[in-house]
C-alpha cells in the first residue's frame, strides 16, 4: 500500500495523507495557482453490494481561492479491494491497472478521436492502488434499482450512450488505424487470458449446476428446459476452453472496446427535475474494458439490469434502438460519405448477437445472485444456503431469461 494511504482499522476508511496530490489537483481544476486547503474529510461513499472490487469513498475538500472565497470540492477516491480471495478469483491487481489505463489513456483517446464525450466521471488521478473521480453525487446522479431493473427510458439512454462509446472505437480504427490495431494486438487484459479462464472455470462450473439444480428442485416446463441444461452441461464441460472462446473477438473490422461489466451499479443517471425521467448516464468502473464484440456488452447488460417485463416485450426494439444509434454516433464522428460508416450492418449485428448468444444466459446464472441478493440479510451464496425468499427471486429471474432464449430459438442443440 502506498504510503500515502492509511487504513483506520476502526472506520475502515482509508486516509489520504498527500496533501501535495490534493493541491495539485485542486489548483488544476480551479485555475487558481494560489488556492489553499483547510481541511480534507473522507467518508465511505458506498454502501454493502454496491461495488464488488474496489472501495468507494468520498474526499470533501474545504479550501480558500486566491480571493479568499470558500470553496468545496469533492471527489470519489477508489481504492483497491485488499480481500485475499477477491484478488486470487478476480486478478484484481491487473484489472486495478487496466482500469486506471482506460481513464488515463484510452478514454480521452476515443473522445479526441470520436469528437465526442464518453459516458464517464472525469478521471483526475490514479495509481497502483487509487484512483479519483469526479463525486457524480455533487451534480445528482444516482443509481437505479439494481434488483427491480430498469424501465424502458432508463435503458434506452444506456443504450444510447453505449452507441456512442462503441462508436468512439469504430472512429478510433478509421482515424489512426495502424495505432489501434497496434493497441489492441498488445492489449492484454487479464479476464481474456487462458489462465483466467482456467481459474474461473470451477467457479462457473459450480455456478451452472447450483442453478440447474435449484430450477430442477421446483416444477418447471420438462421437455424445453432438459434441452437449455444439456446444452448449459455440455458448455462447463469444455471447461476453460469454452471462457476462452466467449473472450475471442468478432472479425477484425467490428472490433471494438467493450466496457466488459455494463450492470446496473456500475451506470449512474441524471434526472430531469420536473418529470423525473433520466436525462444523462455516466457509466462507472473500467475494469472490464477490453477489445471485444459490442454484442457482450449488450447481452450483458439487457439481461442482467433490464426490467425483465421490459426486456420481454421490448428485446427487439431495444437492440434495433442501439444499432441506429451506433449509426447516429458514427456519422457524427466519420466522413458522411466513407464507406466505413454503414460498413457493421443490422444483418451482420444480428448474426454477432447469435455467436455471442450464450454470454449472456452465462452471465445471468453467475452474477443474477449478486443482483437480486438482500444486502441487509442476504449472503452472497444463497443458493447453498437457507435464502428461501432470494432463491425464489433468483429463480423466478433465471426461468424468466430461460424462456426468452428458447422462444427466440437461442438454445442449440447437437
């Protein structure tokens, strides 16, 4: 831990003790080269199930600008989750640093390439164990509700600024593609590697026969559903080789940077006073990003943070909503005319979304429990315990995304 943090073991709250890094930074923010700090307060920004990766806390700064005016600023200051079985499940040492490189290096890449803003706070410094953030909270962006879902306007907006950041990539290759090819071929997040899919894989094995069992304890429809667990059984059954190929990425051309964890607690929504419908989203933690298919972020997203009434009758309108969007935000960012700009099709979109397919009922099975788990009472392993009401919950969410695969015919069997 750099000594510029000390962990108060009775708060549980880490001490930023550099008041150099906090001038430095304030005088940057505020163009006032003589402004003066006169007290820094940190307090935990996050509560139980918010955020599984890191802690979040929250730095106020109370300082004096050159004409003596009182001034506050506020940031959010992550730091890395020191948890022994965190960082051996989730490598969090390496997705720490890919995080920290996507806010320094990656986003104002695709904003200065794209001409465009991506959906996220603004990065004012990180490290091997800290980054901070612009505090979201100060210009009133809140969290949805990331066990109900979210409604229709909720997700058409994620899906709009999801566009854009995907669109930023397809700008990215068009503008400096021997610089992004380059990156990408030296791009090496650590949830991709063979190792990664390696450790996972007893996890995700467990994982799928925990909820094929819970499923099977209950009724349920027989005949369509023996055919989604054949298929789930024969998936653990490739074991690391089956991680590894959800992590292989689309034809060069469609390649893009995915945000890799698009769920409920990682967006942040502004609200229009009056109405009270969302008007802006930022989206939160970078660890994830990595070259991929925008159909991973998509299927992530739709069926682990959308309303599931919303998402049953509006799947369609949802992705086609998306991919005129990625065409909106290309056009905006490329040469009208280039050839480029109408290159990824609906066609080859939908056949992606069928490659892809299975990432997103995967998913669904591992981290539904996290998202439906009662943080006052709940334990995260539910499914083996005596959580009878979040079983249920789980259950009725799982059998729900079920059916949504096999009425599209997503189940395929040999």
């Amino acid at each position: 831990m750099p000594e510029r943090l000390d962990l108060d073991v009775e708060t549980g709250v880490y001490k930023l003790n550099d008041r150099h890094l906090l001038t430095r930074l304030l005088k940057k923010d505020t163009n006032d080269p003589n402004i003066k700090i006169e007290n820094v307060e940190i307090s935990k920004a996050s509560k139980s199930g918010d955020n599984y990766m890191s802690q979040i806390q929250r730095v106020k700064i109370a300082a004096v600008s050159s004409d003596g005016t009182l001034v506050n600023k506020f940031f959010i200051m992550k730091v890395e989750d020191q948890a022994d079985e965190k960082k051996s499940l989730l490598n969090t040492d390496k997705v720490w640093a890919n995080e920290e490189f996507v806010y320094d290096s990656i986003i104002p890449r695709l904003e200065e390439l794209s001409n465009s803003s991506i959906a996220s706070p603004k990065y004012y410094y990180g490290d091997d164990k800290m980054i901070l953030l612009e505090d979201l909270d100060e210009s009133g962006h809140r969290m949805g509700d990331r066990a109900k879902g979210l409604n229709l306007d909720h997700t058409l907006l994620v899906m709009d600024k999801l566009a854009q950041f995907h669109a930023a990539s397809f700008a990215y290759r068009y503008k400096n593609r021997p610089e992004f090819e380059k990156l990408m071929f030296y791009y090496n997040h650590p949830w991709s590697s063979s190792e990664n899919a390696i450790s996972m894989a007893p996890y995700i094995r467990k994982s799928i026969l925990d909820a094929i069992d819970l499923v099977k304890a209950h009724k349920y429809p027989e005949d369509a559903y023996e055919s989604v667990f054949k298929v789930l059984r024969d998936f653990i059954e490739k074991e690391d080789k089956a991680i590894v190929q959800f992590e292989m990425c689309p034809e060069e051309d469609s390649v893009v940077f995915v945000h890799g964890d698009l769920w409920g607690n990682n967006i942040m929504f502004l609200y229009d006073n009056e109405t009270s419908t969302p008007i802006d989203a930022k989206f939160l933690d970078f660890q994830g990003t990595r070259p991929g298919s925008v159909c991973k972020d998509l299927l992530y997203f739709i069926f682990l943070s959308v309303e599931p009434s919303v998402r049953t009758e509006n799947f369609d309108k949802i992705i086609e909503f998306y991919h005129s969007k990625l065409g909106e935000h290309m056009r905006q960012c490329l040469p009208s005319k280039d050839p480029y700009v109408n290159a990824f099709t609906y066609e080859k979109f939908l056949n992606q979304f069928l490659q892809y397919k299975l990432y997103g009922l995967v998913n669904a099975i591992i981290l539904l429990p996290m998202i439906v788990l009662d943080t006052k009472t709940g334990t995260y392993d539910f499914l083996n315990s005596n959580g009878a009401n979040q079983q249920l919950i789980y259950r009725e969410r799982l059998c729900g995304i079920i059916d949504e695969y096999l009425k599209r015919g997503w189940i395929d069997i040999d």
